[in-house]
C-alpha cells in the first residue's frame, strides 16, 4: 500500500505484546498531506479497520527529521 504512494521513501514497523508502532518517511509535507487524497491510501485503511487489525487508540505524529549523507555510502 505505500509503496504505491507518491513520495514513499520507507517503513519502519515495530510490535511487542502491548503496541505496535509504524515509521513512515516522506520527502516532505506535501507527500504526507497527499495520502488524504489517494484513494488506494483511503481504501486500503478503511479494509484495516473494517478488519479490526488495529484495536485501541491510534494516534499520528508527524515530525521533521534530517538526513545526512555519508559519502561512499548509498
């Protein structure tokens, strides 16, 4: 599902028995407020919740973080 999104860059996902916590990375904003207008985005997190995969309160965050480049790394 996010791979098909404009702008992906990565996932990070992590779970222990009381929580589950998702990373996403995007290059900016703007990619993050496009995955209200995707409707692949909208349908597939409506077949989540139609599902109960994710129970209990959920919560986003969005932040800013910057990379750097680490020359001879790619």
């Amino acid at each position: 599902m996010l791979r098909q999104q404009k702008g992906f860059l990565g996932c990070v996902m992590s779970r222990d028995a009381d929580e589950g916590l998702v990373l996403t990375f995007w290059p900016d904003i703007d990619a993050v407020a496009a995955l209200d207008e995707s409707q692949s985005y909208q349908a597939t997190v409506a077949r989540i919740l139609e599902a109960d995969l994710m129970a209990g309160t959920q919560s986003t965050e969005i932040k800013e973080i910057h990379l750097i480049e680490i020359p001879g790394m790619a």
